[in-house]
C-alpha cells in the first residue's frame, strides 16, 4: 500500500509539471484572477516562464485587481504583458517608506529588472497612505517600453532605477505629488500626461554626468489637480540631473521660474534643465530661472526619439 501511495504521489508530481511545461509552451498565457486563465497571479506565470520558456511570451492579463508585490527579475526577458483593459486591469499595493523604516526603494509595487519588457494597457498603482515615499513602478531594465499605461501615487510614483537603462513610454499617465518622476535612467516621455496632484515637484531626475540624455518630454500634457497653482518642472536629485520638455502643453500653475535648485547652489552651475517649443500659459519663459536653458530650434535636432534612444545597439522602440 506504502509503495502504491508513493508512486502516486510522484505520478501526481510529474502529470502536475508536464501540464505546467505544456502552459509555458504556448506563445501567449493567460492570468485571471477567477481562475480561468492559466494562473490566478502575475509572479506565478512569471516563475514559471522562468523554468520553462527562454522564448519571447505574451502575458495577457484579464480584467481585475492584482494585489501583488510584483517582481520580474533580471533573468526574465523578451516577455509582453498585456492588460485586457487599462483601467479595469489594475496591480496594485500599499508599502510606503515608513513601514518598518523601509526606505524608499523597497516600496515598489512593480520591479522591473528584465531587459526587453514591453507593458501594454495596464495600471500600476501605489495606493499607500500619504506618510511618505510609495513608489509603483521601479524600473530598471534596458530597453523597456510601456504603452497606455497607467501610473497611479503620490510621493516617488515612478523610479527610473538604473544607469543606462533606456524606457520609452507612450500614451501613458503619470500622476504624483512630489518628485513623482525621479531617478538616473535615460527616459522618453511621448504624448503622456502628467498629472500634479500638489504643488511640489514633478522631476528629480539624476542622470549620471556622463550621460547626455536624462528625461524628454515631448507632446505630453502637464494637468493640475483642483487647486494646485504652485509646481516646479523639477530639481536634480543629483547634480547632473537632466530634464528636457519640448512641445508639451503646461498649464498656468507652473511657477514662472519653471526649475528649483534644491537649495544647492552648486546644483545650478551642473543641472541640465531645458525647454523648447512649449504652449500653454506655464510654458511663458521670460521670468525662468538664468541657469535653465531655452533651446534654439538648431539646439533642438539633436532631440529625437533614435538620437536618445539609441544607445549602443541601436534600439528603436
């Protein structure tokens, strides 16, 4: 009987992983969270797409909230995930920094590290309570591109997270109270709104000195909650921190001085803070801070998505 009972039990074992093994076959999975999909949760299909599959997958994802500290790692690349609909698609999570003194970058509610991540008509959202940094998305991947996305918080919304790593976003909203767009990767925001919900800081980019391209926002919207009349487009995290928007939309509450120096002089001799071709009556430049620059139409050709995106490998997104 003994002898019978194991042979089932690895019987169960091995029938369990060829169904498994023939899920991650398939070129498209499927998360639901009514269980008719093939997983119930994002990080199941992700560690099983780690044991299974190296080839490009698709990750559809039904309609629903997600409560998930979600990690894809670093080993995990080529894959698509793809929200059934932005706004009924939702990840979501509630660490903020003062939970047992987490800090800041332990906050996420999405981690990417993969390289070759493309996220599609998702939210991603940090609905902690206000009492300090709550990051949703920390990116650090190369190559990352999020299309129709949304990205829902307060303090420290999204993390650019890593030197060199290049994100393209596109049709996306972005919303935050302060320095709700920060970090050191090289990031193109195209026809995005940006969305302030306090008056504070939208930008606190620290792009590494050797880097010549840190934020570019071009053709997005800059919004302003009810009763928001007082944000700067950013500061430097660090002092080569650099920010461009070009062709954007800003609203009247964008202070006249446009950038802050975060109270570090020095901070004025190294930023790099420019605009070029803005609208709207924030976009007025003639009481900005001397040390941000103005492009001239010429200074300007140099900003496109292939120059910034680029890298070394030539990547288009």
């Amino acid at each position: 009987m003994k002898k019978f009972l194991v042979f089932a039990c690895f019987a169960c074992m091995f029938f369990q992983a060829a169904a498994q093994n023939q899920i991650i076959q398939k070129d498209t999975v499927i998360v639901s969270r009514d269980g008719t999909g093939d997983f119930r949760t994002i990080q199941e299909a992700f560690a099983l797409i780690r044991v299974f599959r190296p080839d490009p997958t698709v990750v559809f994802i039904k309609k629903g909230v997600y409560k998930e500290k979600l990690v894809l790692h670093s080993w995990l690349h080529d894959i698509t995930l793809i929200g059934e609909e932005r706004d009924q698609t939702i990840i979501t999570w509630d660490d903020h920094a003062r939970i047992n003194n987490m800090g800041t970058f332990r906050t996420y509610t999405f981690l990417i590290q993969g390289n070759n991540i493309t996220v599609e008509n998702l939210t991603i959202e940090n609905n902690a309570a206000q009492m300090g940094q709550a990051v949703a998305l920390h990116a650090e991947g190369d190559r990352l591109i999020f299309r129709n996305c949304r990205l829902l918080g307060n303090q420290d919304t999204f993390f650019a997270g890593r030197n060199g790593s290049r994100q393209y976003f596109v049709d996306c909203y972005i919303e935050g109270t302060t320095d709700f767009i920060f970090g050191p990767s090289t990031c193109w925001f195209e026809n995005c709104i940006i969305h302030c919900k306090r008056n504070s800081y939208i930008t606190a980019a620290s792009t590494p000195e050797d880097h010549e391209f840190g934020y570019i926002f071009n053709r997005c919207k800059i919004t302003m909650a009810e009763g928001i009349d007082r944000v700067y487009l950013g500061r430097p995290w660090r002092q080569f921190g650099m920010t461009l928007f070009m062709n954007c939309e800003m609203p009247e509450g964008i202070l006249p001085e446009g950038w802050h120096n975060w109270n570090v002089e020095e901070n004025e001799k190294t930023a790099r803070y420019m605009e070029y071709n803005n609208s709207g009556p924030g976009a007025n430049t003639a009481n900005r801070v001397p040390w941000a620059k103005i492009l001239t139409r010429e200074q300007a050709e140099k900003f496109t998505l292939t120059n910034v995106m680029k890298g070394c490998d030539g990547w288009a997104p």
